[in-house]
C-alpha cells in the first residue's frame, strides 16, 4: 500500500501545528547558513512528536539538511585520552575525583607525540587531546606539544581539558590550537550545580566567551536524561546552543557509572538523544554534529541512526588499549579493546555501508564569524534568554 503524502512531501496525519514548525525549520535551514528562528514553544513540539509518523519526518527533515549544507561526507576525530585525574567530582563522571577504585593514569608528552605520530599516519585529520581537568599539565608545556603536533603532522589540533585560565587558552591558541570542545553539559543553573558540586554554569560559559573572543572554532553540548532534566531543560540547552553559534555540538545520551552518586538512576535513551540530534541539525544547519560514542555505547547502531539523522562526525578512539578500561566517563564504552587500526577500519565500513565517504580534509568550519561579543554582554544575554 502506497504511504500517503501531502504535495510537498510530508506525510499525511501530522499535527498542523507540528507540521509547520518543521516545515519552518526545514526550509529555512535547507537554504540559510544561520538556520531558523524558532521560538521554545516550536523546539518544544519537535522534541516531543506524537506519532511514528511525525518522528520519522523530523529524522528525514533533519537527515535532508545535513546532505544540503554539509554534505555527505563524515569527518573523523581522533581522540587521544592522556589523563584520567580530574580535579572536579562531578556526580555523572566516573573519572569524578572521590572515585578511589579508579586506577590513575597520565602520559607524559612523549608518549603523547608517539599516539598523535600513529593517529595522523592512519589518515585522521583533525586530533583531539582529552583529560580530566587535570592541572598536573601546565599551559607552557601543553604549547609546545601543540606547536610540534601542528608543525609535524599537519592536523587540526583539538583540546578538550575543561575549564582553565584564559592565559592557557591564550597559550594554545597561539601556539595553533584550533578548536576548544567545552560542553556545558545542561543549561539549567541549578541542576549543572546539583550535578558539579562547586562549579557553576556562569563560569561554564565565560571559558566558552573565552574561547570565543580567542577566534577558537568551539564545541559544546549536552547530555539528554540527567536525573532531574525535562524536555523544558532540553529546549534551554538547545537556545544555548544557539547562542553560542558553536562550530561542533556534541549531544548524548546520561550513561550512569556505578562509581558515581548516580549510579541508581535509569540513563538517556536513543530515541529522546536522535531527536535532540535532530532538532539541533534544524537549528545549527552548518553546525559539525558527532554520532557520539556514547549513542553507540547503548545501541549497537547508535552512530549509524545518528548519522541518518543529522549528524556529520564521527570519533574514533586512538588511545592505546591498556589505557582505554581507566576512561570510562560512562560504563561499557565502545572499541575498549580494540587498536586504532582496526578502529580506523570499522568505522570507515560503517560509513560506507551508510552510502556516504570519509572526508580527506580537516574539517574546518564553514560558518561565518559572527562578532564577537564581551564575555560580559554574552551572559547577560544567556540570562534574558532563560
């Protein structure tokens, strides 16, 4: 039996109200780079669609963008986890500080420059560098292993180190640090507090201004199913988002850790985590989305549905396997055991079953620069906001 569609495509027997919100979002985004100017109540009827029917086009409206203003190709991101000390205890991680049954790791710069060395050898383009918030590393030392990635190997160089000075920023922008993934995590103030005991979203966001003002390409996100969270808090996060015109935005699913105070509550699921993808596609068109590790971690096909949904990324692990157990933010995370070699393999399969390409090139942004506004002004502007 033939499926039933409107004129222009839509299937039949979706809410009129839900219908014109993504018809909204999906023509704008479709053809500008700045994406929709939708309101919450809008995001919030995305978020919440009623029947197959209507998640199955926002998933097919969301997929479309992405071929339009992205492409098909999939960047990949290597991540390296040099560090699991972390001077935060926050209540998700379970790299949190009070977890004593956590065997600590730190690779000194050598060993760094080898697993980079290996990484852009297996055709990776763009590098992470990921810790804990550990100051163990200083801002001078970390710069000259910047500036030996970028001079060697060519690649874009990524941090994800958490929230340090703006001297340290300063230090690895100058010496050709590309991009900053800081995620906020949930744009809720009072939740974000309960979650990281003595941190605060305000001091959150002025390291992403920060990072801003220093023409860093930046990353952040969220989690979808934090003890506490509502759809409402979803719609903050994605506003946030938007604000902030983040290059990348990471968006996954709460994983509990058994070491951690939130061991007893249930996790994000897939679907609620796909749609936030989605809607974050309609709002961000040109933004960089990653079939996040952690969708793949609860669902053997995770990364592919987030792939057919909006997302652009994917990043694999280069971590040397004997330090993979010990970076567990969540638990059961996926490729544990398995090499970069075999890694770079699999998820180049997982593409091209999916009819798409590997890109060959770093990755870079393509949004405008937007100006740069004073950290000050920007979280005056994050208030009124929310």
């Amino acid at each position: 039996m033939r499926e039933q569609t409107l004129e222009n495509g839509w299937r039949t027997g979706l809410r009129p109200e839900f219908l014109a919100a993504l018809e909204h979002a999906a023509a704008v985004s479709g053809s500008k780079d700045d994406g929709p100017d939708l309101d919450q109540e809008e995001i919030l009827l995305l978020l919440q669609p009623t029947t197959a029917d209507e998640q199955a086009e926002l998933f097919r409206a969301a997929d479309l963008v992405r071929a339009r203003q992205v492409g098909d190709e999939v960047h990949l991101r290597g991540i390296i986890e040099f560090s699991n000390y972390c001077r935060c205890d926050c209540a998700y991680c379970g790299l949190r500080r009070s977890n004593a049954k956590l065997k600590r790791y730190r690779l000194d710069y050598g060993e760094i420059w080898q697993i980079a060395g290996r990484a852009a050898a297996l055709g990776y383009r763009t590098l992470v560098l990921q810790s804990g918030e550990d100051p163990w590393y200083t801002g001078p030392d970390l710069a000259r292993l910047i500036g030996r990635i970028k001079r060697e190997l060519e690649v874009a160089v990524t941090l994800s180190l958490g929230e340090r000075s703006r001297e340290d920023y300063e230090c690895w922008r100058e010496a050709g640090a590309d991009r900053y993934l800081l995620k906020h995590e949930t744009a809720d103030p009072e939740l974000f507090a309960r979650l990281r005991p003595g941190c605060f979203l305000e001091e959150r966001l002025q390291c992403l201004f920060w990072l801003r003002e220093l023409s860093y390409q930046i990353g952040s996100g969220n989690m979808v199913g934090l003890p506490g969270q509502s759809v409402a808090t979803l719609v903050r996060d994605l506003l946030l988002l938007r604000e902030l015109d983040a290059e990348m935005v990471g968006i996954g699913p709460f994983i509990p850790h058994c070491d951690t105070p939130l061991a007893g509550n249930s996790g994000g699921s897939v679907t609620a985590t796909l749609r936030m993808v989605a809607v974050a596609r309609l709002l961000l068109p040109t933004t960089h989305l990653p079939a996040t590790t952690a969708l793949g971690s609860i669902d053997p096909e995770g990364r592919q549905k987030a792939l057919t949904c909006g997302a652009n990324v994917i990043m694999p692990n280069v971590t040397p396997v004997a330090y993979r157990p010990d970076y567990q933010i969540y638990p059961n995370k996926l490729c544990l055991g398995e090499e970069p070699e075999h890694c770079r393999g699999c998820v180049e399969g997982l593409i091209r079953a999916l009819g798409r390409t590997v890109a060959q090139d770093r990755g870079d942004s393509r949004k405008r620069k937007s100006e740069v506004r004073s950290p000050r002004s920007g979280l005056e502007g994050s208030r009124r906001s929310f």
